[in-house]
C-alpha cells in the first residue's frame, strides 16, 4: 500500500479544524485510509541513516504518514488528499472539471511520427494555464510525479511523465524516434550533471579545508597523512574538473552514447534498460528542435519547470494508453486547483501518422447505473434512498435518484475523473459502505455463505487428529501413559524440488504423474541440468505427495524434543488428461511421529482412529463395505512394516516405517511412522 508523508500542522489548517493524533486517526479508519505513522523530518533521516531514536523537539515539524489505498491515485499527493477529505466532511462540494473551450486551431499540437509505434506508441498531452507554484506545491508535484511512476506507471515501463514550462518552448511538439547511431542535438543531460557538479565541489572543498589544516599542524603523524590527502585531493580535482567539461561541451551525443553517459547516474540508471536494447530511442521536440525529453528516461533542462512557471504542459509517453489516460488525468486534476481558472485544464490535440486525432484530456464524468437494492445487498444494512445520495455526495460520486419501470429505485452514479478505481456497481456499494462507517454495519453470516463439504471435512480431522493423546497409545500399545500433546499441524510449500519429490525417497519418476514447473523462481525450485540417459531434466516440480514437506520440517527441526508428532491436510498435484487445465488436485491428510519408540502400531493406531471418526468399519479383505489393510511395496518405507489402505474397494492411501535412506536423505536420526490417505474419498 502506498504511504503519504504530509507535514501536519498545513494539511490540518486546510481540514480548518485541529485535530489530536487520535481524532485524525479516527478520521482517516472512517474515509477508508490509514495513518500509519506519526513522526518528524528529522526521526526520517535518523531512522534511514540506523541512528538512535531521540526525543523529538518542540520545533520539529510532524509529519503525517498516511497509508492509501492501491487504487485511489488522485490520494497520492496532498492536494488530493485535503480534497477528499474536505469533500468528505461536508466542507466543499464535489469539484466539477472542466476542459477550456477553445477550438482546434486554437490548440497546441503533438504530432506522432509512425515509427514510435515500435517502442511506445501512445502521447497524451495536456496543459495547465496559470499556476501558481510555491516551494510545498513545487515538491508536492514532483512527489506525486515519483509516486505515479513507481505505481500505476510500473517504473515507467508503462508511462512517461514529462512536465515543462510552457513558456520556454514553442508548438506544435513532434514525438519520434532516434536510431542509436544518430547524433542527438541539445540532450537534456544539465539536470543529472549539475547535481553531480554541486556535490563534486562539496567534496573538493571539504578536502581542500583538510589538507590546509593538516599542513598548519606541527604534529609528527600528520605527515604521514598529508600524503593519502594529496591523492583525494587530486581525484576530487579531475572528477570537478571532468564534470564542468561535460557542462560546458556542446551538447550532441549518439543515442547510445547517451545510453552509456546516463549509466553513472544513480537516479536515471535504473530506467535505461527499459529502451537501452531498443532498436529506436523516443525523442520529443518542440518546433525549433529543443529536445522536450528522452522518455522514459529523463526530461530536458531546458524546459524544466521552476518555481517562476506559470504554464505548465504536460505528456505523458505510454505502451498502455489506458494507464496513460489516468496518469494524465490525475496530474491535472490534482493541481488544476492552483490555476487561475479552477479545476479547468487546457486540452491538446494529438494526431497521428494515419491522420486520426484525437484531444487530451478527457475530463468529463462517466454514468453508471446502480439499483438501491445490489447497494443494499452488499453492504448489508437498509438504507434510505436520500441517505445512499449523501453518502456517495461524500466519496465524490454525484448520485441521482431514478425510478426504472418496476418502481425499483436505481441511482445514476457520475464517476469523476478522480475515481479511476470506480469500475463496477460494487466499487459504487463499497464507497457506501466506506461512509456509512464499517463499524456500524451489524456483524452477520450471509444465509449463502456455507463451507464446501471437503473444507468441512478436512477441519473435523484436523480437529480430530490434533485431540490424540496417550490414551490412543494405552489403548493401542498397553503402554504408560507419559505427558504428551496431540498432533500439532505444518503447512509445507505445494512446490519441491524434483529431488525432494522423488531420489530422496527412493521413488522414480514414471513422467506421467509430477507436473514440472517451466519457469521457477526461487532458488528451492530453480532448474538445474541432470544427465541421465542423455536427458535434461528440470526439479522444480509441484508435489505428489505430503511426505517430503513433512520430512524436510522434521529435518529442520531434529534438535526439537522428542516425540515430534506433526499432521498436515493439504492438497497434492497429479497430471491428469482428461482435465482442461491437464492436472488435477487431491486433498490428502498425512501424519508422522517421529521419536525413538514409533512405530507401526502408532500409525496404524492413528489410521484406525480416522476410520473410527468418519464412520467406517472394519472388514475383511474382499468387502468392500468398509476398509481394510494389505501388504504393500512402496520404496520410501521399511519393507515388511507398510501396509496399503483398501477403503470400499479402492485404495486410498499407506503408511509405514520410513526407510532409514529415506531419513538419512533428510538428515533425520531418529525412526519415523509415516500415515497418507486421501480424504476426499469419504465424502
């Protein structure tokens, strides 16, 4: 989930109430946020350097940090989030967003060239006429930028935002591409290098106030470190020196060579491998050629936004023109309430190589119908037309009553640009319930809701199981009765390694049973090269049986007092053709007690005891009205000290002494009595 730090004491003068660390608190449960987090600028700093906490000063400014949800990106700055807030509290109407009426001549232009289309074929635009920038709105526009980029817009793989003073270049913009061997004329490489410059000459200076003091001291060891100075000295020297050479050249660069130059920012790095394969580079150009940015990578110095800019334009390059509408959308909402017309926003016109057009952005409101039975329903509680109205008024959806021809009451719902999570009638139902306040709904269990019949019965052997005492061994063994407890369960991964699954338990592999993972991504489970009989064979595979997780947690536990009685009710994998998806899932319960006295009664005892819980008796071989055991041959058990299990005809599952290789495979020293059966046969 994201989290949005906002200092406090400014975000609640725009609240126009004061309020306690708990009231804001409450606050933000009842509008379906959370606070996460209440501290300073400089706990932040000490926290990410692993300083020790101090008390905070009286002067500190507190800071808010608010978790949001995933979805709701017009929360992720603080002009969002004191909007919403002020809607929800009654003190403002639900803001109407505007597009300026001006006619298509009147508008600036973006045109795409045909070639984009190989890298990022999608550009929306649009532009924000007098705004008026502070330092907290400047860096508020810039975080929310950061937070786009690193959630709806993937790290960029999916949009670009470039912002740009309006006032520093001239329309109509082309978008392009560059093949890498051509030459790139004004690259926009100042906003990474002057940074750097400003850093570099922190240190030059540093080392220079060094070096002079060593040399006014008179002690003897400082000779000695003179020497190791002189070298840093010289180093920081070239770096400056270097750096105000790049500042000064002229700036041309080959589209690979940029590639490379941009490696040593620490910032930019991180994006290149987006377009560094690329055949084509995406370029953008205002109409004298001054290069707008070099998406997704970096913007252009020359058209860097300030506190001074009044005119803001605005693209966004994308591969998904969906998530592009969003982002631009949420970028000029958000800070359309600066502009000197507010909440309206200047469209531009794009238009392709194919001669289609289209204008950005699209503000205008999208309908939907929602009876007020389904918002009933959802929630759960009869709620009153009028008062459905004022609750959807405070999420920001403007709901209008309507009577459809059955005199059922349905709500025509006006989704703002804001909400891009509004999806579906639900989405409408759950800002409902968000406002009616989830602690007041009455807690209930839907008449619908009922467990299916194979969860139902694997909690009753679970149940069952975890209840075995000692007294199933007086019964069972005529043993005394020591102090211990039931079964305890394990969850083991449904994924092992093909090892796992079958060499360390004596098992071969008949290809026709584990379903092979094609692309595991986790070390237990990653593919590795096995020569056998000329084949390559990979071992991440999805379990057939329960045995090798419970064996490798009785491995990782060996030092755990004796016995170890552990059970687990998970499901297995099989291949199966005659399955749309090829496989098919069994629920099996399995169980090991592992200590230096088990063995095969105890398991066996276990097994009766199941048998005993859901009702079957036990018969002889040959009845099929019941269940009984036979001798079986399974490699991972003792021979002579197994035994199939035959239930109503059919054989459900064996249990056993493990083999001792089987347990040397695991690193287990003591004996272990191992149960399997599938369950799902006694429904």
């Amino acid at each position: 989930m994201p989290t949005v730090s906002v200092k406090r004491d400014p975000f609640l003068k725009k609240l126009n109430k004061t309020y306690t660390d708990e009231e804001f608190d409450a606050l933000c449960f009842a509008f379906g946020i959370e606070l996460d987090e209440v501290t300073t600028e400089k706990a932040i700093i000490r926290k990410e350097k692993h300083l020790d906490e101090e008390a905070p000063e009286d002067d500190e400014e507190v800071i808010y940090k608010i978790e949001v949800p995933a979805n709701r990106y017009d929360l992720l700055c603080f002009e969002g989030l004191v909007q919403a807030l002020r809607v929800f509290l009654g003190i403002d109407p639900i803001p109407k967003y505007t597009v300026a009426s001006i006619s298509r001549n009147s508008m600036l232009k973006m045109h795409v060239k045909p070639e984009t289309s190989s890298i990022r074929p999608y550009v929306v635009c649009a532009v924000l006429r007098g705004v008026t920038f502070d330092e907290a709105r400047y860096n508020s526009f810039i975080d929310l930028q950061d937070r786009l980029h690193q959630n709806i817009c993937r790290r960029r793989t999916l949009v670009a935002i470039g912002t740009h003073d309006l006032d520093t270049i001239e329309g109509p913009f082309t978008y392009e591409v560059k093949m890498p061997s051509i030459r790139i004329d004004q690259v926009p490489m100042q906003i990474g290098v002057e940074k750097t410059i400003t850093l570099a000459q922190k240190r030059l200076l540093c080392f220079a106030t060094f070096r002079h003091k060593l040399r006014s001291t008179e002690a003897g060891t400082c000779a000695l470190v003179i020497p190791l100075v002189d070298t840093l000295l010289r180093r920081a020297l070239w770096d400056y020196l270097r750096l105000l050479f790049v500042l000064m050249q002229v700036k041309s660069f080959r589209a690979d060579e940029l590639m490379e130059f941009y490696k040593s920012d620490l910032k930019l790095k991180k994006f290149l491998h987006i377009i560094e394969d690329s055949p084509v580079f995406p370029v953008l150009y205002d109409h004298n050629r001054v290069v707008l940015s070099l998406p997704p990578v970096i913007n252009g110095a020359h058209s860097a936004i300030t506190l001074k800019t009044k005119n803001v334009f605005i693209e966004c390059t994308a591969t998904d023109l969906t998530k592009a509408k969003i982002v631009l959308n949420t970028m000029v909402t958000m800070f359309s309430v600066y502009c000197e017309s507010k909440f309206e926003v200047e469209p531009v016109e794009v238009t392709y190589s194919d001669g289609k057009s289209y204008v950005y952005p699209d503000l205008s409101p999208y309908h939907m119908e929602v009876p007020l039975s389904y918002i009933n329903s959802i929630v759960g509680v009869s709620l009153e037309a009028n008062s459905v109205t004022g609750l959807l008024n405070k999420m920001q959806l403007d709901a209008q009553q309507s009577e459809s021809g059955d005199k059922h009451c349905n709500f025509t719902v006006s989704v703002p640009p804001t909400r891009s999570d509004i999806l579906h009638a639900c989405d409408v139902a759950e800002d409902v319930a968000i406002a009616y306040g989830f602690n007041e709904i009455p807690k209930r269990k839907p008449a619908s809701l009922k467990p299916l019949p194979l969860n139902q019965l694997s909690d009753l052997i679970r149940m069952e199981v975890q209840t075995v005492t000692d007294n199933l061994r007086r019964r069972r063994m005529l043993l005394v009765i020591v102090a211990m407890n039931g079964y305890t369960e394990v969850l083991t991964w449904i994924l092992c390694s093909y090892k796992e699954n079958f060499s360390m338990l004596n098992r071969k592999d008949d290809k026709s049973t584990a379903v092979i993972i094609g692309n595991p991504r986790s070390a237990d489970f990653e593919k590795r090269l096995i020569f056998q009989l000329v084949e390559q064979l990979p071992t991440g595979v999805v379990r057939t049986s329960l045995m090798p997780g419970i064996l490798k947690t009785v491995g990782h536990n060996k030092d755990h007092p004796k016995p170890i009685k552990i059970f687990e009710v998970g499901d297995i994998t099989l291949l199966d053709e005659s399955k749309d998806v090829g496989a098919r899932n069994l629920r099996q319960l399995a169980a090991l007690y592992c200590g230096a006295t088990s063995g095969f009664e105890l398991i066996h005892g276990l097994m009766d005891r199941i048998m005993e819980v859901t009702g079957t008796p036990f018969v002889q071989p040959g009845d099929n009205t019941g269940y009984y055991i036979k001798c079986s041959e399974e490699p991972e058990f003792l021979p002579g000290r197994q035994a199939t299990i035959m239930y109503k005809g059919k054989q459900i599952g064996t249990f056993g002494i493990v083999h001792p290789e089987v347990m040397e495979n695991f690193g287990i020293t003591d004996p272990c009595s191992f149960l399997e059966v599938n369950i799902e046969n006694f429904l």
